[in-house]
C-alpha cells in the first residue's frame, strides 16, 4: 500500500463549499458592478428617478393650475379624472390603470406609488415606480423589466455555477471510488491477484486497505482449501485404485476355494464373500466417478439433439426398472439440443432411476422430460412412501443412507450425491420432495442450449 493520502472528504466537500460561496460572491459582485456601470452611463436609471420626476412632475402641474399632459415626464404614467370620477384621459392600461383608479377611489397604494393632485379643470393621479428602468422608452416597452431580468440572469448564473460545481466533484468523487469498486468487481470475480491503484481519498483508501486485508486472506483461505481439496481428490482416487487389487484377490481366492471340497455352509460363507466383494468393487467405481465429476477438466460435453437425449433417458430407465420389475409411465416434451457431458449424466439419471425403482418394486416409477425456464428437467417419481425428513435434509450428503440395512442392498451413498456434482456442474441442480400423493419425487435439471 502507498503512503496514505492527505486529502479527506471533509477537505474535499470543504473546497467544494468554498468554490460555491466564492462563485457566488464573485457572481453577485460582478451583478452589483454591471448594474452600476448600466447606470452610470445612462442605459438604465437610478431606483429614485421615477419618484423624482413625478415630483417635478406635480410641481409644474401645480404651477400650471390645469393638466397639461406635455408636462408629465415618461417616467410617469398618468390618469385625468373629471369632477364626477370619470376618466377622461390616461396614459395607463390593465393593471396599472387599476391601480390607479383604486388609488383615486380609495387611497389606497399597489404595487406602484401614487400622488394625487386637485387642479381646477379635474383631478390628476400620477403614477411612478421606486425602481432602475430602461432609459428608452421603447426598450420599457419591448424588454421585460430590467430589474427583473437581472435578477433572472444572476440566479440562472449562481444555478449553473453550483450545477456545474456539483457536477464536477461527483465526476472527482466517483473516479477517486473507482480503484475501490474495481477491486471489488475483481474479488467477486475470483481475481485475488489483481493489482489495483489508490484511491486518492483518506476514507476511501482506509477501506480499500481493508479490503486489499481481506482479499489477501481469502486468497490464502482458498489456496489452502483448494490444496486440501486437491489433496483429498488425489488421495481418494489412490485410495480407490489401489482397493481394487485386494478387492481382485479376495475374489480370486474365492473362486479358488469354491473348486475345493466345500461343506453347504462353507459355500454359502464364499458366496457372501463374493457378494461383497463384488459391492465393493461397484462402490469403488462410484467413488471413482464422483472424484472425475468434481473434477470439471475431465468432464468431455458434447452436443446432443433433444429428441436422442429424450431417448437416452428413456432407454436407460427401461433398463433400470425391468431390474426392479417395477413399470415405467415416460413422458417426454420436445427437449432442446444441450451440451452435456454424456456419460456422466447418464450415470446421474441412472442413479436417480435405480433409487426410485428400488423403491417401486411391483409398482410404477413416473419420469417426465420438459424445458422450465431455460432449463431441461427430469422429473422422476416413485410409487414408495416418500422421503423421511432425515433425507430431506441429508440427502445430498456424502455416503447418506436412510438407514443402516441399505447399505447391505448395495446402497453406498453416493447416487444423489453424484447426480448433484453431475448437475451442478451442467448449470442445474437436483431437488428433492415428496408428491401430493405421498411418493418421492427427484427433479434433475440442467442448462439447455438451444440451436
């Protein structure tokens, strides 16, 4: 790990509340100055010139005795009322002439500031406001009002200042978090050894430093797993190889002693040990075959049509329920083309078959072959008295029998088990239930490629 960076998210969101502040004093002024400069060379006025040329305005009115509109200045809107209230000129619509009226007929002020003024041909109102407006007359009519519009312009500055603000420290926070993200991506794709870069950040790099700890100890945990896995898996396949020589001689011998002059119960002690002998050698092949299925390398996938799939199982079936002489009800939907390792899976199916069928002896063993969602299933049902919770639970597990006595009808352990590997290792998986009816029911599944 490199020297732990001084920058802090503090100090990070600490410059990103001073650019704001600064921005926005900087925006403010440069208002303040531009408002300044508007008015000081005559393109706009001061707050205070309407309300000074409507008191100049009232005083040449009142010299005169009479309204005379040519005295009014333009920064003044007007209304000439006759003695009755009537109306009988105005420079003034909509709702500033409402103002007006309301100031003339009430006394009360709107949004704009009032005088009025008793002159002997009628009574005049004028109108001003208290605020920096366009010197020209034609730009008051066609622009929206200064004030106005420069306030909208400074807040659409200090929205795109703090935006853009806003915008640029997510960008450096999210590529500081990037080594962080990445070497966790790298974790959970299985890259232990994957190097990575600091993030730049005193937080972000304490856990990336905990992270980096924790990957480091799970590369370590895995390597010696997998050298205690691989271990086993040599041992267990040395231990298989080398049962059968012994295995081989005590059958041999066997054999021998049968050719000499046995008593009755001595030829059924050979017997039995023929028998067993002859159980253990069938153990160890499944021992053998679950070794070569965990082992993925050695697994050779082919592809297969899913109708010579469908087939396949239902001829491997047929040959395990005649041993059981328990009947066969197949049923098989259009299967698509998949990719298995062949005789590996049909050693998984016949392990399945062979349970159910031992279990259905005299009775009927139930298969269906379909596609569920992406996946080709083989259900098989028996027509025994279903699982126990003790093989619900435990049925997957290594050399698990329901009972003690099963092993003596060649039952080692390790059928579902197998199957399981098998399945896992073809993109699927095995469960087991037990039917509405009561009878077991083992469910096969594998990834289907479709052509």
């Amino acid at each position: 790990m490199e020297k732990r960076s001084g920058l802090t998210i503090t100090r990070l969101l600490t410059r990103y509340a001073i650019l704001c502040i600064c921005g926005a004093i900087f925006a403010v002024f440069m208002w303040w100055f531009a408002l300044t400069l508007a008015i000081s060379s005559g393109f706009v006025t001061r707050a205070d010139e309407g309300q000074a040329q409507a008191a100049a305005t009232a005083q040449a009115l009142k010299e005169a005795g009479t309204f005379d509109e040519s005295l009014v200045v333009p920064l003044c809107g007007w209304a000439f009322f006759d003695t009755d209230g009537s109306i009988l000129k105005t420079s003034l619509t909509g709702k500033n002439l409402k103002e007006a009226v309301n100031f003339y007929n009430n006394g009360t002020q709107g949004g704009n500031l009032h005088a009025h003024l008793a002159l002997s041909n009628g009574d005049c109102v004028l109108q001003y406001r208290i605020a920096a407006q366009y010197s020209s007359a034609e730009l008051r009519k066609s622009l929206p009002d200064f004030e106005v519009l420069t306030l909208v312009l400074l807040l659409s500055v200090l929205v795109l200042l703090f935006g853009s603000a806003t915008i640029h420290y997510g960008r450096v926070l999210k590529k500081r978090i990037k080594p962080l993200s990445d070497t966790v991506l790298a974790i959970a794709d299985g890259k232990l050894d994957a190097k990575h870069d600091m993030c730049g950040i005193r937080e972000y790099d304490e856990v990336l430093g905990a992270v980096d700890t924790l990957k480091t100890s799970l590369k370590a945990s895995l390597d010696a797993q997998w050298s205690m896995e691989h271990a086993r898996l040599e041992q267990t396949n040395a231990l298989a190889h080398d049962l059968r020589t012994p295995l081989t001689v005590i059958d041999g011998n066997a054999q021998l002693l049968e050719e000499t002059a046995l008593t009755a119960e001595q030829k059924q002690y050979i017997a039995a040990i023929q028998k067993s002998a002859a159980d253990a050698q069938i153990y160890v092949e499944k021992l053998k075959a679950l070794m070569r299925a965990e082992n993925p390398s050695k697994l050779n996938f082919e592809r297969v049509d899913g109708h010579a799939l469908a087939d396949m199982i239902k001829t491997d079936v047929i040959g395990v329920c005649g041993a059981y002489n328990a009947r066969l009800i197949f049923e098989a939907q259009p299967l698509p083309s998949a990719d298995i390792a062949k005789e590996d899976f049909r050693r998984a199916v016949i392990n399945i078959a062979e349970n159910a069928a031992e279990r259905s002896v005299n009775g009927t063993v139930a298969v269906k072959c379909a596609q569920q969602s992406g996946l080709i299933e083989i259900s098989v049902e028996d027509s025994g008295n279903g699982f126990s919770k003790q093989a619900l639970s435990h049925a997957f597990e290594m050399f698990f029998t329901e009972n003690a006595a099963r092993t003596q009808n060649g039952h080692s352990g390790i059928g579902l088990a197998y199957a399981q590997t098998i399945a896992q290792k073809h993109g699927g998986s095995v469960h087991i239930l037990n039917s509405e009816c009561g009878h077991g029911v083992v469910i096969l599944s594998i990834c289907c490629v479709t052509l």
